[in-house]
C-alpha cells in the first residue's frame, strides 16, 4: 500500500468517526483531532500525490472531495453538539441561581445553639 493510499484511509476513517453523530463532546474532539492529524500527514505527501498516474490522482482527488464534505458535516455536527450543552448549561445556571436566591430569603430551619 502506498503512503498516499494509507493516509487517505486513515482520513476517510477519522472523517467517519468524527461525522458520528454523538452526545459525547471529547469523544468528537478526539475524531476531529485525530481527522487534523491525518490531514497534515496528507499535506506532507502532496508531491507524492502529483507524482501519481493521472487515473489514481483523479481517484484521490475524487475520495478527497468527499472526506473535505463529509469533514464539513463533522464540523456541523460538533457546533450542534455544543451549543446544545451549552444551552442546557444556561437552563441549569438559571435553575441553580432560582433555587439560590429562594434558599436565601427563607429562615434556616436548623437550630444552632445547641
């Protein structure tokens, strides 16, 4: 298998992965860095890629295409991710600070000169 061949798997791979819709944001993280990854090993290879038959060039450029898209719906879905966490987040801080302030204007039930 050749340099070019092993690293757009790796890429068509990692782009897979990272496009998986999920809840768990480090989990997304981790695909997308290691989609980066994959991405600047290719980049060290581009002489390797214009030194190849024109049929395999066109055939890489092709499978390059559809990792760049399929990367793109992988950046989607991450912001998705995010801004749903962080839409609970808020949801939960309003909630703590409700409960926060409704604790504060209450007397302590507990006697404390024992």
């Amino acid at each position: 298998m050749s340099p070019v061949e092993r690293i757009l798997l790796e890429l068509e791979s990692a782009t897979s992965v990272a496009a998986t819709p999920t809840e768990d944001l480090g989990a997304a993280r981790q695909a997308m860095d290691r989609r980066q990854r994959a991405i600047e090993e290719l980049s060290r290879l581009t002489g390797l890629l214009h030194a190849l038959p024109q049929g395999e060039r066109v055939e890489a450029l092709r499978r390059l295409r559809l990792v760049s898209e399929a990367g793109a719906k992988a950046g989607r879905c991450l912001e998705a991710v995010k801004s749903d966490i962080i839409a609970e987040w808020n949801q939960w801080s309003h909630i703590y600070r409700a409960l926060g302030a409704a604790s504060a204007s209450k007397p302590s039930l507990i006697d404390y000169k024992c």
